[in-house]
C-alpha cells in the first residue's frame, strides 16, 4: 500500500507514473484542497481535477491541466457579462477559464455537496466515473482555503487571484490555510498514512500544496509518526521550480531555493529526499539536515520517466 | 408607455413584435418567474432568459428559446456523471439540457445573486449585456415556485420536471405556486402597471405563465384597478395552444379550452381579449363573459405577423 501527498500537475504525473509500477488499487493519493475556489456559484477542487484527469488518461497533455479537447464556449459567452458587472464584482470574471467539458465536473460536484454528500463521497463518485482505479481522497472535507500576502502591502490574495490571476507574478511575504486549524482529516486519511508500506510526498510545491496538506491537524503528526517510511520528491531541480512559483516561494519565506532547502523544510517527517542527478553535488547537505539522499533522474518528460521516478522512490522499501 | 405581463415563448415573440411598433425604451415586460429551477447550484430562468434572447436576436428560432448556434459540451460531458451519480439523486441530471453559451447566463446571474444583488438588478444588468431596450422585471424577486399534482397520485413535480422532464404528457389536478404568499411584486412592477398607458396580457399559458404572475400579493390588484386598459391576447386558437400543454391543462383543471374559458378566467382583471380569426364565431360568449372581443390575425408565424398582432392589441388605446 502506497500512499502520496499530492498537488497538482506534478503529483498527477508521478502518480500516472506509479500505477504503471504498482497496482493502482494499492495507491492512496491525499490531495490539497486549499486551492479549491468558489466560482460562480462551483466549487471547483483543481488538484482533485487535474490528477483525476491525468489518471484517466484525458487531461490536456500540454498544459498539464484541464482536459484534451476542451472548447470553451461558455466562457466566451461570459465574457459579454464580465464586461457589463458592476465595478468591483467578480461576477463574470473569466480569468479562471472553466472548459466547457470541465465545466460539468463542478457542475456535478456542486449539485451533490449541495444535496449533502461531503467533499470525499463526491472526490469518490468523479474519479469512478472516470475509471480512475486509485483512491483519491482530498485532504479535508472543511474548507481551508490559501491566501497571500503580497510584500508590497496590497491587500492579502486568494490562491487562485495569485496563481492564475495574476500568473504567481507577485513577491509574497506570508502564506496561510485559513480555516485549517478547525480542519479535520478526510475519512480515510490518517489510516492511509498508517497503513501505508510507503508514504511519497510527490513534486509538487512545497508551500502551496504540501503544506496545506501537512497542516491539517493530525496529518502532520501521523506523518512524523511514520518518518522513517516517508520519502520526498524534490520539486527543485538545480535550484529552480520545473513550474510554477515554488522557487520564488521558497526563497521569499527565508528557505532556500534548493533541494537543501526542501530537505530541511521536509525533516520533521520526511526520511528520504529523492533529488534530481543535477543536484548530486548537495547530496551531503541534504544528508547533513538529517535526511537521507537518493540522487537519480526525477524530470518527468513523459510516462517511462514519470515510471522509472515511481520506482525509484519505491526502491528499498 | 406599455407593460406587457410575459412567459416564455409566446410572450418573448409578442414582445419582438412590439418593439417594432412602439419605441422599447417606454415597454416595460413583468415576467414570470415561478419556473425557475436550481441545476447543479445554478439560478436558471427560463422565461427571462427566452424573452432576453429573443429581443437581443440571439434566440434559437427553431425552438423559440435557447441560443442561436449553441454548443451542448458541458451536457454530454455531464452525462458521464449523470450515469454514475447515486440512486435518487439528481445530480448529472442532463434532462434539463443547458447549452454552453447558456449556462454563461445561469453562472453570471449566480455569481450575483451570491453577491446579495436580487434578481431584478442581475436581470436587468443581463439584459443589458444584450443591448435589450425593453425594461424586463422579474414579477418577484422571491422565489415562487410552482407545482403539479399528477392526477394519478403519484408526488407533487416542479414545474421543469413536469414541463421537460415529462414533457408536460402527465394528466395534473392541481396547480400551486409555492411561497407566492410571501413574495413581493419586483421593484417597479406595481408602478409599470399602474402608470402604463395600456397593459397587455401576452399570448402565454394562462395557468403556468399568468397565473402566477396575478398570484403575487398585490398584483392582481394592481391589475384590476387597471382592468379598462387590459388587453390579453388569447394563446388558445380553435381549442388548441398554440405551443405547450395551455389548452389540456385548461380543461384538467375545470376551465373550458377555448378563447371563452380564457375571458371567464381573465374576466375579472382584463377588459379586452383579442383572439384569432379563427375563433371569430366565439365573440359573442367571449363579451358574455364581460370581456369586450377583438379578432384578428394572432398567430406569429415570423416578425410581421408579432408587429402586426402588438398592433392590435394597442389599437383604441
């Protein structure tokens, strides 16, 4: 039994890694839900999505993201909309584009938290009905939700106004979950960390999706519970995010851009860093912040090395 | 100035023809609103919305609602849902089908409502995206709901279950519009009544589309102090609706299924009736009924015809 900490993009394409090398049925994806947002009137989950999508083989293989073949009607014809709202209103707002088919999964998503049922029975229903055979389960079925504080002053941001909004082009000077200190586990998650042969943080971004992860009550003491089975993939190859802001991020909260930095954020509940053969000449610093080291090739540049990157995680354990 | 009391279809092209007749900027349309239904979290309106599309051109002219060109991605993707979606729940429901450019409108009209706007402001700020010069006012900004009894036992439907569900083919004994008690006309629909220099009852279901709209608390008053400048323009032609189920429902509910079952229902509140050529021999039952008779030609087979027919309806006004 395999469980992963996931994000988005990157976690998805570890895990579409990993079921080629285990049975998809022994694998646990725990999945940040701190970038989930309300648009619309949707709750749209995008990590859920995105590594929904990837393991069902119909993401959009360029972006990452989002599904192949999308259209994107319904947000041409909010544009007439957006123009008209009132100042100030972000009704109409298309700069989080939803996909006409995408669009249906919040729209199932929405009808069936409003009928009761939690985030995780619903995580549940979507994956099944894309043949998805590992488990995905969010992190929390309560709302916790990332913001921002930009270092020029301006008024804290909503994690997707940061990321997509504004294209993470904003230096941040702090990152909370809000809401997390009252959020209670998923059904499901803390026994998968528990019960699990190997606990994988996947490459994803330490900040905004691990993090979150880690700070709901309770995940992060049973993952230090289970540290020495816990292994870390590095976002960071030769001191730069493969995408995304986790570089910028990290230097920005005081840690250091680099795999040294991830290793020593990760220590508390992390045994094993896996890091990139770029970065094989930090391996002793990694080492030296308690952390044991496996260097090898960690770019995903297609299935094969997302499978081999899988199994090198798994080695030894 | 004209105030036209409007459903969907019907009063959509009545209201086309209209404003080829009399400048749109002195029409104000109070319409329906007892049809409207929540899917999967949205605010849909169906009546607005055909009136809406059909002033600003964009109406799909086949059906007579919906949008010209539509796309209909977010519905078949939603069917993948739909076909996993638990026993009894109607989340992924596709029945209801909302086309892509479409469900722009419910998303916007959202977003707003959730924002604490009220249904008249997001109408007119949507009807305004659509360059309409007509003033539309939803008759309340409550939620009236209306509801069927089967005739064979079988539970109470929503108005959209009845009407797209099943196709309006289920035999009803009764009709109500739920909360109708407590809700109030719209801002500005008692003063468009009270000031218009006629009121036109259009070409819509006398039981589902009008009914409802007199049901508020104090606008069947309104009506009737007004009831010389009355004008409605009968949807039954020969004992038959020209569109939907007006005519069996007249008769299911005790009314005759004629342009005189329409004067005696209307009698109260309207003055004057015009009804189609067809019909020319029932004249004298309808003034029987108290309701001065005007025939004509009243079927809208395209733009002359409607501008033609909302001639009629003002003349001697």
């Amino acid at each position: 039994m395999i469980t992963v900490l996931a994000g988005g993009v990157g976690a998805a394409r570890y895990l579409a890694g990993l079921v080629q090398v285990v049975d998809p049925a022994a694998v646990t994806a725990v999945v940040n839900t701190a970038d989930d947002v309300w648009l619309h009137g949707l709750r749209v989950c995008p990590d859920l999505d995105t590594v929904t999508y990837t393991l069902a083989g119909a993401v959009d293989p360029d972006q990452g993201w989002g599904l192949a073949g999308e259209t994107w009607s319904a947000m041409t014809a909010l544009a007439r909309y957006e123009r008209r709202a009132p100042e100030g209103s972000p009704a109409g707002s298309t700069w989080f584009r939803l996909g006409d088919h995408d669009l249906a999964t919040h729209l199932y998503r929405t009808a069936r938290l409003a009928e009761g049922a939690d985030l995780a029975e619903v995580t549940a229903e979507v994956s099944a009905a894309w043949d998805v055979r590992c488990r995905l389960v969010p992190m929390t079925t309560d709302v916790v939700s990332t913001r921002l504080t930009p270092a020029d002053g301006s008024p804290e941001l909503g994690f997707q106004e940061y990321f997509v909004r504004y294209r993470h082009a904003v230096a941040v000077s702090a990152v909370r979950f809000a809401g997390v200190e009252h959020a209670r586990p998923a059904a499901g998650v803390l026994d998968a960390i528990a019960t699990a042969d190997r606990v994988v943080v996947a490459p994803s971004n330490p900040i905004l999706s691990i993090a979150p992860i880690v700070a709901v009550p309770g995940i992060g003491e049973a993952l230090a519970e289970r540290r020495a089975d816990v292994v870390a993939v590095s976002p960071i190859v030769a001191g730069a995010a493969l995408r995304g802001p986790a570089d910028r991020l990290l230097a920005e909260l005081g840690h250091e851009p680099s795999v040294v930095g991830v290793a020593r954020l990760y220590a508390p509940w992390v045994a094993t860093l896996v890091i990139d053969d770029a970065d094989a000449g930090r391996a002793g610093e990694v080492e030296a912040a308690g952390v044991r080291c496996v260097v090898g090739p960690t770019v995903m540049h297609g299935p094969a090395e997302a499978a081999a990157l899988a199994a090198l995680t798994l080695a030894g354990s």
